[in-house]
C-alpha cells in the first residue's frame, strides 16, 4: 500500500491506495509497517478495520528515541497498543526487522540466507539478527526463525520463547537481550522447562549499568545487574556467552557435540609454543589436562619418534607428523578415560598447499577419526599460519563445512576450550536435575 | 658440508667432505649446524679448529627432551659450551630456528617475507618465530630481525634484548618468553634502559606453573609465577599480551599511535546491538566513554537525523550513515578535550560491495578523516559481516593495508580497547620516570 505508486505494479504485486481501497476477497495475513511513526497510529486503525490480526512495525522514531525531558515515542507507542487491543491486533515491534521464516519464505535477509534450519534466534537488536543471519553459510547452520524484537510494545521475548519451546524445527535457541521489558518473573520458570531438551544460548549485551548511556564514572556497574542474569542462568541451565562470535561457536557446539563426561582435555599441536599457548587457554578456562597412560604412550612412540616432539599432554609433534600420525594417535587416545575433549590444532593451509592433499579427503579423515561408538568430542583449532587471504579463505572454508563433518573448527584454542567448558556446565545442570547419568552412553541433547 | 654430496653442487654452491677441507682462503662468517644431537660436539670442534666464531645449531634433541631419570641433553650441552669456551665459538640454540635479518639476506622464512622493517622480535619458540614471519605481509608490519633462541645455552633473550637496544634499525621489540635460562636479574634493568626508547612487548608462555606439564589439579598456579611477570611489566613499562594475535596488534598499536592523553573513548557504530556490545568491550577494558559536549551533539544532528539514530557516545548510525557523515563526525569529535580514542566500526563489504566505492578510496578517506595536528587516535574496527570468504578477504584487504594509510584495523572492538588501555598504560609509566608529559603536544615514541 503506498498512494504515490496507485495502480502500478511491483514484482506482479498491485499498489494500492490506502487499507480500505485493498479489496475484501484475499484476506490479509501480516502486515508490515513502514511509515513514518507518526502516521502508525492511523495505519493500526485502518488495519483493524480491515481485521488484519498481525502486524509488524518496521518504523522508528518511539520510545528508543526519547529523553528523560521528552516523552513522545511513548505516547506513541501507548496509542498504537490501545488500538491494537481494541481490534485484538497484535503487534511485532516498533522499531525492528520482524521474523526470518525460511519455512514460510518470509525473510528479512537476501536469498541466499533462506535455507532452513535448526536454530532458532530472537534478538532486541535488529543489526545482530542481521548479522547472525547473514553469517549462517560461512557458520555451517541455518535458522528455523530468525525474530528481531525491536520496542516489544506487544509481543516479547517471552512469547517468542514460548513459542520456541514447542516448535519441532528448533533444536537449539540463541538469544541477544540487553533488558526485559516487562514478565522479568516468567523467563526463569519458561527456561527451566526449556533447557532441559533446547540449549539456550544467551549474550546479555550492555553489561553495565550504565549500559547504553555514556557517563565517567561507572563503578560497580556490573557486579550489580549482570550478577543477576549470572545467577538466573546458573538456575536455569542458560548457556551465558559475551558476543555474537561466541554464541555462534556455542550454538555450533550444541549442535555438534553429546554431553562432556568429564573435563579432561587432550591438545594435539604442531609446534612447542603453540602447546605451551594452548595449555595455557586450556586449563585457564577451567578445562584440566590429565596425564596420556604409559601404555598409550609407548604406543604413539612406536610410530612417533621423540626428537622434536613431545609425547605428553599437550602433544606436540614438531616436524613428525603426518595425517596418518595423527589419526591413530586420536584413535589412541579415544580409548583413554581421562579424556573427554580432544583438541587438534589443524591447519589446512599446511595440507592443502604444503602437503598437496585436498581439502575434501582433510574433512573426510577427520569426521571419521574417532571409531563410531566413541563418547570423545574431537574438536579442531585452525588459526592461518601466514594470515594471508588466501590462508584465510581456506581455513574460512574449512570452518564452514566442518559441522557437515560432524565436528567444529574454532579459530583459538581459547574459543574451543571456552565452548567445552560451558558445554560441560550444562551437562553439570541436567546431571542436578537427574535429565542424564553421566555414566550413561553417550548423550545428546539437540539432535 | 656434507660429505654424503662430497664435490657436487647446489645452487652454484659446492659441498665439502668435511669442515677441514674446506680452503681456508674464504673465512666461514657464521656456520648453521643441523646434524644428528650425538654428532654436533665433533663439528663444533671441527668449526673451532677452523677458526669459526659463531655457529646456530638447528638441530634438536638436547635437554628439551630430558627427564628427571634421563639427562643426556644436558650432558650434551655441557660438552658443547666446553668446547665452544676453549675456541671461543659463540653458539645459538640448540634446537631453534636461527636467525630472519633481511638486511643480511639471511632467513629461516622463505623469500616472500624478506622486507626491512623496524620490529625485533626474540622467540623461545621456533614455531612462534615462523609464524609471526609469515603473518608479516597481513600484518603490515616487517622485521628489522627475528630471532627463534631455542634452548639458549650461550646466547639468550639478553644477548639480543642488549643488541636490539642500540640496534638502529629496531623501533620496537616484541618478545615470547617461557621461562628465563638465567640473568634473571639482569633483565629488570635492562628493560628500564630500553622501554624509554623502544616499547617492549612480551607475551609470557606457560603462565600456569604446571606450565608445560600434564598435572590433575593445578590452583594456585598462575597466582604464583605470573604474578612475578606482571610486577616486572609495571616496573619496567613492558606492555604484556597473551597471544601472538595481541602481540601483533600491539606491535601495530605502538609502530602507529602517539601515546594518547586521556582513556576518553568515543565509538562510531552503524547497528544499535553493535553500539552496546561496544560499549561493554570498551569500558570492561579499562576505557571510559565520556559524554559529547552538546555543541557538538547539535552540529551532528544539523546532518544526521535523530531518526534510526543515537547520537550520544557510542554514536550509532543506523540506516544515516555516509562516508561523508562519517568523516565531519570524526572531524568534530576531534576537537572535544575529552576523547583521545576515536573508534570506528569500519565495513568495508558495505562500502565495496553496497556502495560500490573502491577500496582505495576507504583507506584514503580514513587516512585523512583526522587534521594534520590532531592527537586524538583514530582506530578501525572492522569484523564481516557475512563472514564469507569474500568478505573476510576483503577485511585481511584493508586491515594489512592499514597501517601504511597511518591507522589500525583491529577485528573486534575488544581488541582495540586492550591495545588502547595498553598504550595508556605505556604512557602512564612514562610519565612517572618524567620522560613524557602528556601536556605536550602528541608524543611519539616508535617513529
């Protein structure tokens, strides 16, 4: 609807006037506003007149825009909900990009992005919906919805998380909040029902009280607020990450990995500092690094020599190793107890450009290095050697097959042993709860 | 030599049968030993009878591969420093890489990275020193030396910090360090006469006491030692990192940057989820946001609309932005007393790929967005924001291209924050031994 386009045309859709000129026979299931905010309380009224029962509000200039001297935006906004409730309109937004539904064929994104997916993401901000969205090919997963919530003057993070909760396309749920706007007393009861089958993932963005506002002086800002949604997750079983790459790499995780039994952590690296480097991620993320068995040991040793190489954990191979090297030595160590995590430093850059062996059979190995049955996460830390596009590009590629592989590649040893961490932490939650018994079979929660 | 190609060449060069057939009319500069461990105390003493001075011995398997049961290393070493002692040899390593001196036109890199430049760089890792090397033509930055000291039982971290010191052709030194060999308190006074001069950056490996060792249970640990290194940092003004990604961007950081005034910070962002995440990087780093003063909020505002807006610090863009917005932004922001950091979130997808501007011209508008005299520091931040190998070429593009256009581009706002606090932090303990007030006029250390 737009009077300046009448009776013209648009990819084979008809322009009309107003509401009221839109003929009666083709019901209207959504409408998307995105008019000056103004004039949105005119439109709402047109809309429930023609009984139109949802509807997104694209426009800004509400609440997000006042001060504590003006008040305009949310007069606005208490206008547009008085009509809504008069006609049981119910409204997404203002000041959002409203719902990326590739099952629906409703996006907010470009072509590209519509495959469908597992994961579902609701976020206040409507630039990280975009970004998170836009990002899905090179992250190896896709979305079931993908919901910018804008203002939330009707429908809220609780009612898309509802509605998560019961849809069989969402395995996993991803969120960005900076605060609640109302229900604050709802979200812990909702996501205890929720975690014990969906992980929830959740980055709580403007850490600081003085969060959004710029001021000198903020002490003890965040020992105050941010302890609370620490302790709300800790009760709920909520995933807590600091940003849209380590929620993307949780949500990875989730998607990839059973449930950890233990902490236990073996490094497989190429080079002496980079095994000092990675003990050092390892363990100071909470991860711990148990001894490798005599026994096993003596195995690698037999087809490893010693020179140049260290045989404990972290292992380091210097200049011996080889694809085949370090194949049976996962397969090794997939039999020791104390393991739960194995951590490969992997550089496709020296396979494929040194080694000359394809990127292909790289991801085939790996996805088939730990025997079928086995209880281990293999995960695998590629950072470019030389940084240059063109080693950027291939690690990029990597990363982006690699959960079609069955395993993920994190770009530090940071990352992975920060994913590993919390995914153990939430295998602790579901343990309290009695959800699983860590001497079960392998468990996992979002497949 | 090698007496397995007795008389035949390579590259125009001949082999020798033995050290003591080669003719003594060609004096031998340096000579790099990369025989069997067992074998290196014969050709030491072979090369000492010829008269060698300086030898770096590659191979491995000396100490590094020791036991508490086993010493033959040890004993091997002490063999060679004996007999370097009676011929007056000076030996580097075992058990490392040598030496990269493009100046010299010699290198364990290959010829692409063989440019001069102004950074030291001192590894106890020989990997450590490869990889920084090869970063060298993304990073922007090249190597006056770099330096792999493998297990030092001659020359060690102070033989070459001692060197750097009055090498004109070092500006900044970069160091990775795991433990020190001896001259411990040597090291304290050393880097008080250099860090006045010449910032130091030392990333510490193996900061858990357990450091390189597989152990069970490990508290306490960093409490312990790295205590040490943080206290010696403080005293000295040595800038400590934790990887060699914060390495290189404070390598960047110091060879661009005067030392700034104040932590002000002031962020350009385009999306609003953005601004707050950046804000929580900022300020959990140390930084802090002051207001902009309402004159400035005003001539902002006669240009860019309120609307999809927030033109408070952080500035957050939204749907307004323009090169051209931008740059009278930075303009005007650089005038305010109270900011010394101007970060910016940069996209070069958007300006290539959306706007269709070239690259070229992004780097010069950034290159020239500050007046000649200005003292603020303007920093990029630019992360994909599709993540596809297209774009995060395009950002290896533009970051490596940075530095010669007199700014950095750092991939997260966190990054940048630390290196800002760091650099503040530089500048405080140059003030407290007086060699820099920061009521001075910009102040600039590494150029």
């Amino acid at each position: 609807m737009n009077p300046k386009y009448k009776d013209q045309e648009l990819a084979g859709y008809k322009f009309y006037e107003s509401i009221s000129s839109i003929p009666d026979d083709s019901p209207i299931d959504l409408a998307m506003v995105a008019v000056p905010a103004k004039i949105t309380p005119i439109i709402l009224e047109e809309l429930g007149k023609k009984g139109v029962s949802f509807v997104h509000i694209f426009s800004s200039g509400f609440s997000e825009l006042d001060s504590e001297f003006d008040k305009t935006g949310k007069k606005l906004e208490e206008e547009l909900i008085k009509i809504a409730s008069k006609y049981g309109i119910r409204i997404l937004g203002p000041n959002c990009m409203g719902i990326h539904n590739p099952k629906g064929k409703m996006t907010f994104l470009m072509a590209p992005f519509m495959e469908e997916g597992s994961v579902g993401f609701i976020s206040q901000s409507g630039g990280i919906a975009v970004a998170h969205g836009m990002r899905s090919p090179s992250l190896g997963y896709y979305f079931s919805k993908n919901i910018s919530l804008g203002n939330q003057i009707d429908l809220d993070l609780i009612d898309f998380l509802r509605y998560f909760k019961d849809d069989p396309d969402t395995k996993i749920i991803g969120l960005y909040v900076e605060n609640l706007k109302r229900d604050g007393n709802k979200l812990i009861p909702l996501l205890k029902e929720i975690t014990p089958t969906k992980p929830v993932i959740l980055w709580k963005g403007g850490k600081l009280q003085t969060g959004h506002q710029a001021v000198m002086s903020h002490t003890g800002g965040m020992a105050g607020e941010y302890k609370l949604w620490q302790t709300m997750a800790h009760q709920t079983g909520t995933i807590l990450v600091d940003d849209l790459k380590e929620l993307t790499e949780m949500v990875q995780t989730c998607l990839t990995y059973p449930i950890p039994k233990t902490l236990g952590t073996a490094v497989l690296s190429m080079s002496g500092g980079t095994a000092v480097d990675s003990t050092d991620k390892v363990e100071l993320n909470g991860l711990i690094m148990p001894r490798i068995s005599e026994n096993t040991y003596k195995k690698i040793n037999e087809f490893i020599p010693e020179v140049n190489s260290n045989l404990k954990n972290p292992l380091e191979y210097g200049g011996n190793n080889s694809m085949k090297a370090t194949l049976k030595t996962i397969e090794l160590l997939a039999e020791e107890k104390q393991f739960s995590f194995i951590i490969l430093g992997a550089s496709p850059e020296f396979i494929v450009y040194r080694r000359g062996n394809s990127l292909d059979d790289y991801l085939k190995d790996l996805s088939n290095a730990l025997p079928p049955d086995s209880d281990k996460l293999l995960m695998c830390v590629t950072s470019s050697m030389t940084m240059s596009s063109a080693g950027i590009k291939l690690n990029s590629q990597f990363r982006s097959r690699s959960l079609s592989h069955g395993f993920v590649a994190y770009d530090s040893t940071e990352a992975a042993a920060k994913c590993c961490y919390r995914l153990w932490e939430y295998g602790q939650y579901l343990e309290r709860r009695n959800l699983i018994k860590r001497n079960n079979k392998k468990v996992v929660v979002s497949k």
